[in-house]
C-alpha cells in the first residue's frame, strides 16, 4: 500500500485531471509544484462536468466509489444532473484469486472453515469494493459466503484520513463548503463506510429484520449462520429467484404485478412507520420474488432508523402536500433537516413551498409522484443552503426507489394512497391511551425538572443583565406565529409550574413534619394528586391537539375526496 503522502498526491492529481483543481484553491505551494505536469483530459472527450466526477471516482478505487455511490443518496447536496450520474458508478474492482479468499476463510477463528471450503465454487456470484461473495454448502444448506477484500480496511481508513483532511482546508476558505457543513458530511460518511466493512453489523441488521417480519410469510430475509460469520467473513443463507424488475421473466412465471407491487410496497411503509427501520438500498439487485411468490431481500449493509418524532415530521410533511397546507408541510420538511443549526426565515420557506406546490394543485393523488415531488421540495432546501441528515436523505431516497419500483411492476401504480394507511395507523397509535399516558409522564417529568431549573437559569439572567445586558434579534415575520402561540405557551408553562409547585411543596412537607403527614395525608394526596391529574391532562391535550386536527382532517379526507386539492 503506498504511503499517505503518495496517496495524496494522487488524489489531488486525478481531480485536477478531469476538471477539479479549483476545489484544491487552499493547497500549500510545495502540493501545487507537481500539479503542473498534470495532463488534462480534453474537454470534448466527456461532455459533462458529472461525467468528468465520476470518471475521477471510479479511477481512484473503492473509497471514492463508495463515497459517490452514498452521495448520489443526497440530492439536497449536489447540483441538478450529478446525482443521476453517480448512480452509474461502476465498481471495476478486480476479483479476488480464490486461493486468497481460501487463506483468509481459513484464518478467521470460529468459522467453520474445512466445512466451508470443502463446498465453495471457486468463482465468485459477486464482486465489490467492500468484499467478494461465492456459493458454497454449509450444514446441508446453500450459502453465500461473503469476505471483506484483504488490506481494504487499511486503504479506506487512510483515504478517509485524506478526505477528513481536505474537508476542513476546503472549509477555510470555500464558502459553500461551510455552508453544507463539509467537515460534518465527510464525517457521517465515514462512519457509514466503516459500518459497511464490519459484517457483523450487517448480520445484526440482517437479523433485527427478520425478527420485525416475523409474522409476515410473503417476506423472506436470509437466515445468518453466525458460528460462521465474523467481522471479514459472512455465512448467509443463499436466496433464488427473479430480478423484481425481470418483467419477462415474472410474466412467464405467471407472478401477478399488480398484488407484488402492493406487498413490496406493504413491506417498505411497514418498515418505515411500524418498525422505523428500513432498508436504505432496495434496488432491484436486492429484491427477488421466489418460485413461491415471496419476496427476498438481501443486502443489510446500509440502513436506515427513524425515531417516532422523525415519522411525526414525515407524516406532517405529507398531510400538509395532500391537504394543501404549505404551512403544515414547511413545518414538515424544516422537522426533516437541520434548520435547528441555521438562521432562516419559516415564513420565507413556507412562500416557497406554497409556490412549488400549486404544481399539484387539482390532481388526483394517483398521478401524484413522490420522486417529482421529493426533487421539487428539495430545490427548496438548497435554495435556503439547508440539507437532510443522513437518515432523512436515506428515506427520501427509498421512497423514490419504491415507486420507481412499484410503478414499474404496475404502471397503475400510486405510493401516496399506498402510505395514506400506514400512516393514520401510526397518528393513531400515537394517540393511544399507552402512547399519551408516556408522553404525560414525560410532561410531568419535564416541569418537575423545569420547576428545579428555573430558579438557576434566573440566577445567570440576572448576572447578565448586571453586567451589561444582552441584545435581542427578532425577524418581523415571524413574529404573528409568535403572538398566535404566545396563549397557549404560556397556559403550558404556568400548569407545568403549578405541577412542579405542587409536587415539591408535597415532597417538603412530607420531609419537614412526618408525624403531620400521617395524619393529613389522605386530604393532601387527593387535592395535590387531582391538581396534578388534571393540569397534566390540560399538558397532554394540549400538546396533542394538532395531532388530533391532522387526523379528523385526514379521515374526513378519505370520505370527502381523492384529489389533491
């Protein structure tokens, strides 16, 4: 492996080959000397800067390969035209001798290895930047055996080390690096990649996937052989069957497209509302329909987990599309991204939602397509220099895989009536007796803590003011959503201080006089447990209410109409 500084070298080479040497503006005069002897590539030969980028990519081996394939996941993130061509990213990695995949099966502890490679095909099923997998016989069963590239550890760490490096020189001095946080984007990145090199993680995720289908025959993952398996070495069950985007070969199996477009379909929204895990890359490669009719997905290696106040924010997001409320679907789209992090105007996001979509205005939700929608509210975001983290840009991207999928197997085919279940499902289940009882807890909970806060945070007020003050920005226009709130705020914070009053006056009471205690407690347990009861229900409603509206306007919805108005 060549040194760190030869690597370097190299990269900053290849990018100034095809076309990129302005991005290297920052580098000190002793990298820019050997740049000279550097041998564009004529312009007429590639017609695009994308192509030029992928072109760089692919030439500089796996690390950059995987770095395009997991850009072309963020559209928030590159210009029109760049994410389309990094999807062509081609892995041109050699195959591996299988004399090598022998050696290394062999040195890896636990894994069964005299078995395995007693039946294992010399040829490779597949080869990748990450690893190489072959079929082979373990225990009577058919497997994939799947081995991490030796050294490829070493290669990506030091690449990333590089990348790591030149984000933060490219941020000093390059505004729009700064202002997609280059720095925070490299680092996510690494972090994703080094999750693909481990497979016990993916054999985790694997799992975990299996367990949340348990109970749903149609769906078939790959049973992990784990006392075969380690970090560089994978033993999977071996899946059969045909391509989902195979139209012939379907056809000829008699497999009816219009029901598997809807149990694909099924299996994707249940992992994203029910589970709020999912499979981040269901391309067709990953998605088979067995002789039997299930579907198998295979490949857990990239992944997705959404927190239930994530899926609020989706749902949101789409209520606010359907219903035409490009208020309640700017509310949405800012709860996807990290607009916590950056000074903008909602009111200023809300006219350019409001804008983009009275492209939808009067259409049926059939013809309503989530990619065309998804690249629209995106333009948005890259108007107002805002991204996605790297789950939100994850699903935005499944979602777009799966109605390019399931409008493939069935050109009838309509993703938001599909979700439109699945979510008054998760609004209910959010309304739930259970689900409102945690929430008050954690109400409750949050005014006690607010109610032994308070007295410090006045402190340190004080203390500023004392020593000068502070100054106070305020935007103009967003002060009308301020003063419409300002009510309700307020009634929240005084029942959350009567609620913490109550609680620790009961709390000192019982510790200043026991023996009165005793003797009051039953009249103190009713009046100061009721006071609680019912300003923690006021908290609990309240908090509550525009769940409630979004789903009596989404059920009425369903009654009333089927067009996007």
């Amino acid at each position: 492996m060549i040194s760190r500084r030869e690597r370097f070298l190299q990269i900053i080479e290849v990018l100034t080959k095809h076309g990129f040497g302005f991005a290297l503006g920052g580098l000190k005069p002793q990298w820019r000397a050997p740049l000279a002897r550097v041998k564009l590539i004529d312009p007429q030969t590639v017609h695009s800067q994308p192509e030029h980028l992928r072109m760089a990519l692919e030439e500089l081996g796996p690390t950059f390969v995987k770095l395009g394939q997991l850009t072309s996941t963020r559209p928030d993130l590159l210009p029109p035209g760049y994410a389309e061509e990094l999807l062509k990213l081609q892995d041109n990695t050699p195959p591996i001798p299988v004399e090598q995949i022998r050696a290394m099966i062999e040195a890896e502890p636990d894994t069964q290895a005299e078995e395995i490679l007693t039946h294992m095909d010399p040829d490779p099923v597949a080869t990748g930047s990450i690893g190489q997998a072959h079929a082979a016989t373990y225990q009577g069963h058919q497997v994939i055996v799947k081995v991490r590239r030796p050294g490829v550890t070493d290669e990506v760490n030091r690449d990333l080390e590089i990348l790591q490096d030149m984000a933060k020189w490219v941020s000093r001095y390059w505004t729009a690096a700064q202002d997609y946080d280059l720095e925070g984007i490299v680092e996510e990145f690494s972090t994703s990649l080094r999750d693909e090199l481990d497979f016990l993680q993916e054999a985790k995720n694997s799992q975990r996937m299996a367990e949340n289908f348990t109970g749903h025959p149609q769906i078939h993952i790959p049973e992990i052989f784990w006392e075969a398996s380690t970090s560089r070495v994978l033993t999977m069950e071996r899946m059969f069957g045909v391509k989902i985007n195979d139209y012939v070969a379907l056809e000829a199996e008699g497999i009816d497209r219009h029901l598997l477009a809807k149990e694909a379909t099924d299996a994707i929204c249940k992992m994203v509302f029910e589970d709020g895990f999912f499979h981040a890359d269901p391309h067709p490669g990953n998605l088979f329909v067995e002789p039997d009719g299930r579907i198998a997905i295979i490949d857990f290696g990239m992944v997705g987990n959404l927190t239930e106040e994530f899926r609020d924010h989706l749902i949101t997001l789409l209520l606010g599309v359907v219903q035409d409320n490009p208020r309640r679907a700017a509310t949405g789209l800012l709860g996807l991204t990290d607009s916590g992090t950056h000074d903008i105007s909602k009111r200023e996001i809300e006219k350019d939602v409001a804008v983009m979509m009275r492209r939808y205005a009067n259409k049926p939700l059939k013809e309503v397509r989530v990619g065309a929608l998804m690249a629209d509210l995106i333009s948005v975001l890259r108007h107002h220099k805002l991204q996605l983290p790297r789950q939100s840009a994850l699903l935005l991207r499944m979602l777009v895989t799966a109605e390019s999928m399931g409008t493939g197997l069935d050109p009838e085919f309509d993703l938001v009536s599909s979700v439109q279940p699945y979510a008054e499902r998760f609004i209910m289940h959010r309304l739930s007796p259970e689900m409102l009882l945690n929430r008050l807890r954690a109400t409750v909970e949050d005014a006690v803590q607010m109610g032994v806060d308070v007295p410090e945070y006045v402190r340190r007020l004080i203390v500023v003011l004392e020593r000068g003050g502070f100054d106070v920005h305020l935007r103009t226009d967003e002060l009308e959503p301020l003063f419409k709130n300002g009510t309700k705020i307020s009634h929240q914070v005084v029942a959350g201080g009567v609620i913490a009053a109550t609680i620790n006056g009961t709390a000192h009471i019982i510790a200043s006089d026991p023996e009165r205690w005793k003797k009051y407690h039953t009249p103190l347990i009713v009046g100061g447990m009721s006071t609680v009861g019912v300003l923690s229900g006021y908290l609990a409603v309240s908090s509550n209410v525009d769940r409630v509206r979004h789903l009596a306007r989404l059920l009425r919805g369903n009654r009333k109409k089927s067009t996007v108005r």
